[in-house]
C-alpha cells in the first residue's frame, strides 16, 4: 500500500490528483487549510483529510503527527498547494507587484514547500520508494521564458514565475541533499483554476483532471524513477 500526502488537495489539480491516485490505490490524505473544504472534499474523494496550512509551522508538524499516528507512514508527498496575487487594474486583472503580495506568494509557495517537506522527511525516509513531486511553472523555467514558441515567453510575471523558479531549485538542491528520496518537479500545463484567488474555471486552460496526469504520473514512479527532473507532458523540460 502506498500513502501519499497532497497538500492544497480540496480544489484544482490537487483535488484531481488525489482522485487519480485513489483510482490507482494509494491512500491518500487530502491536506488542506480549510478544513470543511478539506472535510468535504476528502469524503467526496473517499481519501483521509488532515488539516495543513503550509504557512504554519504549528499546522505542519500537527499534520505529521496526525499522520504518523496512522501507523501507515508516507511514501509520496505532492508540493502541489500554492497561490499567486492578482488585483484589478484599469478594468483587468493583473499580477501584484507590492511587497506584501510577494511576500505572501513566496511564502506559500517556496517557504512553504521547504516547510512540509522537512517535515514529511523523516518520515519518507522509512518507506522503501519514497517520492516527492513538487509542482512548479514553465513560468520558472529560464529555458522556457527564453523560448518564444512556449507560452510562458509571452506572459511576463515578476513574482508567481520566480517564486516557481525558486521551486525548481529546491526540487534540485533536495535530490542531491537526500539521494534516497526521489525529488522531481512538474510543469502541469496551463489549467483552469482558481489560482489567483477566484473561483475555479476563471484561468483559461484545460480541465485540472488533465493536468493531474503528470503530477500523479511521477507520484507512481517506481524505484529506477529519475529525481533531479523536471517534467511535463512530453518529457523533460528545460529548466
């Protein structure tokens, strides 16, 4: 039996790849801040719920221990919770430049992943094929923000791309810290979600339950899977 932790799981491609991962036998605990969103969507799932704030460190370890009281361990966490700051201008939405924003956005999404995954470490440490998949952006990729036939060369962002940069980092600096634990990071695709702080559906792109492919494909790699990578659709992705 395999257990998997998804952090920011009640919605978008978390919520989808929890329910790829249950069809393909994991147990899976559906973390989330909120935790009658997280209730709800974990008994919609039939996976477990632990409540987890990746921006409380109080949260954090509680959710271990919830987890470690289990007695089933982890063997795969998914980085998948993270936000992105957009205010109206001028009648259009636009990424938020101000210091608060930025602040809020890396600590979720940078400090926050750091954050739950030394603490989901010693954990992983004890499974026999210990996975963790960090979801990042073509956003962050230097490559792809160079590469004028990539989306992501045409949609300039001074703090949701480089906060997925620094994320890309991380799943880097992780593999060669702990060769034991397989660390990747994903591009999911442009998805349909709620990621600037509306409701799901207001980002243009495919349905979440497409982009949780890759995500939920590289949380089942075996134990020959690669680490140190960064993954979409069609492979490798230049960082």
């Amino acid at each position: 039996m395999t257990t998997t932790l998804i952090t920011g799981a009640n919605t978008g491609i978390g919520y989808a790849t929890a329910r790829r991962l249950l069809d393909a036998g994991h147990t899976v605990w559906v973390g989330a801040r909120d935790e009658a969103r997280g209730r709800g969507a974990a008994d919609e799932l039939g996976g477990r719920f632990v409540q987890l704030d990746v921006t409380d460190d109080a949260s954090v370890a509680a959710a271990m221990a919830t987890i470690t009281t289990a007695g089933d361990g982890l063997d795969v966490l998914v980085n998948n919770a993270g936000i992105a700051a957009y205010a109206r201008v001028d009648g259009r939405i636009a990424e938020r430049h101000d210091g608060p924003a930025a602040l809020n956005v890396f600590n979720t999404n940078v400090v926050g992943m750091l954050r739950v995954t030394e603490a989901a470490l010693p954990l992983l440490r004890e499974s026999t094929n210990p996975v963790v998949v960090n979801v990042s952006s073509a956003l962050g990729s230097f490559w792809a923000v160079h590469e004028e036939s990539r989306p992501a060369s045409h949609f300039p962002t001074l703090v949701y791309g480089p906060s997925k940069a620094a994320v890309s980092m991380l799943t880097v600096q992780y593999a060669k810290l702990h060769p034991r634990v397989k660390f990747n990071a994903v591009e999911p695709g442009i998805t349909a979600t709620g990621l600037g702080g509306g409701e799901p559906g207001d980002h243009p792109g495919r349905p979440a339950s497409a982009s949780a492919e890759i995500v939920a494909r590289l949380a089942m790699i075996g134990p020959e899977g690669p680490t140190g990578t960064f993954q979409e659709d069609d492979g490798e992705l230049g960082w």
